[in-house]
C-alpha cells in the first residue's frame, strides 16, 4: 500500500482526483472522511491542507504527494519533485497600488511588503539587492495595501482579477508554479514499484490530454503534403477509400499545434477532418 496526500479543498482538489481517476484507480470520496482506500489499486489517500503536504511526505507519514510548487518550495523541500502534472499553474507576483509610483524591484527598497511566501520572496529580493520588511500573513494578503499593512504585496496571481478587484497593479513575475508530484525519498522497494506504475498512468493521462487523434480524408495527389504536416507518433496510417483517387488519414496531433496544421491541411485539400480525444497514451 501506497500513500498518497493531496488537498482536502481547494484549486487543486478536483485535479488531483480527476488525475487519479484518469489513472484507473477507483475510490469513493466522501467529504467527512478524510482518509479513502482506492479499491482497485494498492492505494491510500490522504486530504490534507496544502502546506501541510511537504512536510509529511518529507518526514514519511505520506509516500507520495500532489501540491503546488510555490508551496513545495517555500516549505523548503524542493527536492521531493518527481514531475509537474499540468494543472493549477499560476504565479507568485509583487503587486503595488495601482496609482503607486514603481519603476523597478528597486523601489521596494525598505519597504513593507505582505506576502504569505517570506521565504520565496526573501530570496527573490536578495538576488536583486533589495532590503524590504516582510509581513506574513496566510490569506487575504491583497487586501495589505489598502488597509496600510504595506505598500506591495507578493501573492498567487492567475487570471489578475483578485489584483484588479482589490486595486493593485502587478510589477514582477517572482516565481512560477504548477501542481507537481513529489515523493517520500526513502520508499521501500515495494512501494517504489507502486511509485513507478503509478507515474507511468500520470504520465499517459498526461500525454493523452496534450493529443488529439485526427482523421481526414484527401486526394491521392496531396498525400505527400499531407504526410508532411502530420508525422504521428510513428507514421499516418493511410487507407484508401472506395472512391478512387482518395485516401482516409489518421495520426496524432499535439493540442497546441492543432489549430494551425488544420488550417494548414484545409489549404492542401484535406476534408471532414474529424478531431477524437485520446483516453491514454502509451509511447
Ligand atoms: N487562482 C489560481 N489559479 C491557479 N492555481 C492556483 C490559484 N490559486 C492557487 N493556486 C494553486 O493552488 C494551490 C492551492 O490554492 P488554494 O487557494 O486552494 O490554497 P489554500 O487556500 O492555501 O488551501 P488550504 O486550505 O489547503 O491550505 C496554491 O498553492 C497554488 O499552487
Ligand atoms: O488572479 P486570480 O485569478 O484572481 O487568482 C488569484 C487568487 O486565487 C487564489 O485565491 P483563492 O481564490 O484560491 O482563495 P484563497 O485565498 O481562499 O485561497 C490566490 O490566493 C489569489 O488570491
Ligand atoms: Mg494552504
């Protein structure tokens, strides 16, 4: 059996069990029992707060974890990352008045700045030669500015509304995060055999969830462009189709080049492309 801790609520629940869900691995999750046996996997899961994830799969009360890398590394364990999984990316950013002057991370020299990763930040500023006053606070830190508990603030951003709604202005990208999976760095053989299936599920959701699987058909004559534009994971597989002169195409196609090679493949002679999700995908 293998343990698993991930958060009890918050931006990365729903990913985190969606993940494992994705992987096979079934389990009923219930929100007053804060511990579940997956039943088809030698699988425990722990639901935990976030910041509490580093620290117990340093110490070895859970195996295995999924949490956010600002949190990992402000808890000082960066080492523990095996792979990031793609989800709940974001940003720690220093944010200042909206109207406040600000020409460079210098002028937060002696100032007072509220941020709930001191460590991350304190780092950040040293690099940059810069000597602030740092106020922890666990939450709501955007409100700081506006309550006369600092000039600037250094908290998650993604979408920049939470800035924009409390009257703040972004100034410097300090850290970028996404959700990752850290382990336990003394498991036993046993359950680092169950470590290795496991990533090998994540990594298969994950190279799915970034593929789409396409299929075209086209004239004979544009084969070779059409070849051109879709590798696949070997080769297209192309089949002909009872009208002479036409061939069905099938391949793979990355998510983030999928717009621009279908215009692409339209402008060769391509038609009824058909675009499929992929449930997993085993290189
Ligand atoms: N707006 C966002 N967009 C994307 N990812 C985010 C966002 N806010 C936070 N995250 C990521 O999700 C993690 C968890 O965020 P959340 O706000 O749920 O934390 P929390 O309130 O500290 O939760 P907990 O109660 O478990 O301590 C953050 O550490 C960060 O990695
Ligand atoms: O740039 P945005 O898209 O507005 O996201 C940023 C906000 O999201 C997070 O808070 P969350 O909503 O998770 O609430 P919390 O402070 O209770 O954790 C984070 O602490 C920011 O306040
Ligand atoms: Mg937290």
């Amino acid at each position: 059996m293998i343990r698993l801790a991930i958060q009890k609520s918050g931006r990365l629940s729903e990913d985190s069990l969606n993940l494992i869900r994705e992987c096979g691995i079934s389990f009923i999750a219930s929100s007053y029992k804060l511990k579940t046996e997956a039943t088809n996997f030698p699988l425990e899961i722990l639901y935990l707060r976030d910041d509490d994830i580093p620290g117990y799969v340093q110490d070895g009360v859970a195996d295995l974890g999924i949490v956010g890398q600002n949190v990992l590394v402000e808890a000082g364990y960066p080492e523990l990352e095996l792979e990031p999984l793609g989800f709940s990316k974001c940003r720690l950013s220093l944010a200042v008045a909206r109207a406040a002057h600000y020409d460079s991370v210098a002028d937060l020299q002696n100032k007072n700045i509220a941020t709930s990763y001191p460590a991350i930040l304190g780092k950040y500023l040293a690099e940059h030669g810069v000597q602030a006053n740092l106020h922890t606070i666990s939450g709501s830190v955007e409100i700081a500015p506006s309550i006369g508990l600092a000039e600037a603030i250094c908290d998650i951003v993604s979408s920049g509304s939470t800035l924009l709604g409390n009257g703040l202005r972004e100034v410097e990208t300090v850290f970028r995060s996404e959700a990752v999976l850290i382990a336990n760095q003394h498991l036993n053989e046993e359950k680092r055999e169950l470590l290795e299936q496991l990533q090998f599920r994540m990594q298969a959701v994950r190279r799915a969830r970034r593929n789409k699987y396409i299929l075209l058909n086209a004239p004979t004559a544009s084969l070779a462009a059409v070849k051109a534009l879709l590798p696949g994971i070997k080769s297209p597989t192309v089949t002909a189709l009872a009208e002479e002169g036409w061939v069905s195409v099938q391949s793979v196609v990355n998510e983030d080049d999928f717009w621009h090679i279908t215009g692409q493949l339209k402008a060769v002679g391509a038609e009824g492309i058909l675009v499929l999700p992929i449930e997993k995908m085993i290189s």
